[in-house]
C-alpha cells in the first residue's frame, strides 16, 4: 500500500491514520519487530508473575507489595496499549487506525502512563515512612492511607487521560492522516491538527503538568529523605546494600519521568516527530519490563515467595 498523506478535498476530513513507526526500512522492521516482542512478552510474563505470587503469599500483603501489585497492573495494560498495534504494523504493509482507534489508544496510553507517575510517587513516600519513621509506619501506611492513595492514582490519571482525549476528538483532522511515530501520541497529533489547538498545548501543560510534575517532586523528595537516612547507617555494608537498592529505583525512576517530563512538558513546537518519536520506547516499553525486575525480583522476600510457588507447581 502507497503511504501518501491524505489531503482534504471537498471539504472531506480524515476518518483514520496511517502510523509510520520508528523506521520504514523492512529489515530494520524485522529487526524491531523481534526485539520489541521479546520485551514485550518479559514485560507481561514479569507483571504477571509478580501479581500471582503477591497473591498467593500472605507476607507480601503489606503496603509496599500493594503498591507494586497496582503497578504491575499498570504496565501490563500500559504496554498493551501500544505494543501489539506496533508489532503488527511491523508485519503489515496495512499500517492503517481509525479515528476512534487512534484516541482509544491515546486514552489508555497517557492515562496508564499518569497512573503510573502517580503510583511511583505513593511507592516513594512509602519508603520514606518506612525507612525514615519505621515506628509510625504503621499509622503513615495504614490500609485506609494505601487504598486512598491508590484509589487517587487511578482516579487522576484516568481523568487525566479524559480530558486529553476529549480535547483531542474536538480537532479537525484535514491535511494529511500520516504520523511518522508507533502510536497515537498528544504531540504529532497536534501537529497534524488544522484546528486551533492552543487549548490543547495549554492542557497538556498545566493539567497533564500538574500530574507528572507533582508526582516527580514528590518521588524527588522522599528519595532525597532516604539517602540521608542511608548516609547516617553505621555499617558501611548495610550503607552499600542500601544505596544499591535505592540506585538501581532512581534510575528506572529517573528515566521514566526524565523522558516523560522532556517529551510533553515543553512547547510543542520544538517537538519533532522523526526526532522525538524514540523516547516512549524508554518510559512506555522498557521501564514496564524493568519494574517487576527493579522492584520485586530483586528482593529476598519475593525470591522466596517465587520457590513456594515453584515448588507447589
């Protein structure tokens, strides 16, 4: 199938688009395609794993494994928002979404990825309270403190998301259908757009802003707390075992809000599709295949939930 843009002609709109991807070059194509649907499969085999055993084990029903079984969630749907389309397309000479296929997947992508900000931030400040006030951990993480705290994520970046994508589906869509990126985005879609989506830009800013920066500040804090709290431990063993742990979490951390932060919180006419279209891959594919290894598989308590679940099997 030709690839060419479509133009308006008699007043016709654009009724769907045609998603380029990250390369047009059929070898680089195969290449992708396997790469992307290894990640992809560790990423949804890692969540799912992670979810079983915090379910099956009784000593990770705490508020730190709560956390993580919402953020497994999370990624699991956040990933499959874009990745199956994209590996697809890599197969097709069809590269073709509808309209409402394109904001459907916009929808799913920027309210999980706002979710995921959020639950980063609760992850964070739950470390703070159990490493800087273990004694009142109990009080600061308590069951009511948690499910409001996940409930406010969900909530957030879901009506986050909404507001986009509605914004979003007022646009007229009529010089040409054609977007050199793997999904559906908010900024090559402004691009595309022949409204006036200075309403856009501006909710994308100040409303998606609020979520990821607050969310930012509050993971920038409460990691800020914990490595003093580290720097006063007396052992230096006990010092290097926790700043390996609390390293390897600030940059998976850095690297998600570092490129989310860069991609959507800066005018969109410094955005470049060819440039620019990479950075999902890092904060919307690779951090959700790193999570559960970061977070969970890392630690001793899942390890040994991971064996009773191997060995019942």
């Amino acid at each position: 199938m030709e690839l060419l843009p479509q133009t308006i002609q008699n007043g016709t709109a654009v009724t769907e688009f045609i998603l380029l991807g990250l390369t047009s070059n059929p070898e680089a194509q195969l290449i992708l395609f396997g790469l992307f649907l290894v990640i992809y499969l560790i990423a949804l085999i890692g969540n799912i794993l992670i979810l079983l055993i915090i379910t099956l084990d009784n000593r990770l029903h705490n508020p730190m494994y709560f956390f993580l079984g919402n953020l497994a969630v999370v990624d699991i749907v956040f990933t499959t928002s874009t990745v199956p389309k994209m590996l697809m397309n890599y197969l097709s000479q069809d590269k073709r979404i509808s309209l409402a296929g394109c904001f459907s997947q916009l929808y799913f992508f920027i309210g999980f990825g706002g979710i995921e900000c959020l639950l980063l931030g609760a992850m964070a400040y739950d470390r703070y309270a159990a490493i800087c006030h273990p004694l009142h951990y109990s009080v600061l993480m308590s069951q009511k403190v948690c499910a409001s705290l996940a409930a406010a994520a969900w909530i957030l970046g879901l009506s986050d998301s909404g507001v986009h994508a509605g914004l979003m589906s007022r646009l007229s869509f009529c010089q040409d259908n054609v977007i050199q990126h793997f999904f559906c985005d908010i900024p090559p879609l402004i691009q595309l757009s022949c409204s006036d989506t200075q309403v856009n830009q501006i909710a994308t800013i100040v409303v998606g802003g609020s979520v990821i920066m607050g969310s930012f500040l509050v993971t920038l804090v409460s990691y800020v707390y914990i490595v003093l709290a580290i720097i006063r431990i007396r052992t230096k063993e006990g010092r290097l075992k926790a700043f390996s742990t609390c390293a390897s979490h600030l940059t998976v951390v850095n690297i998600y809000f570092g490129t989310i932060i860069f991609t959507y919180i800066r005018p969109n006419s410094t955005y470049s599709q060819k440039q620019d279209r990479a950075l999902p891959v890092l904060y919307g594919i690779l951090t959700p295949m790193l999570n559960p290894i970061i977070y969970s598989l890392r630690n001793k308590d899942v390890q040994e939930a991971l064996r009773k679940v191997l060995r019942r099997t």
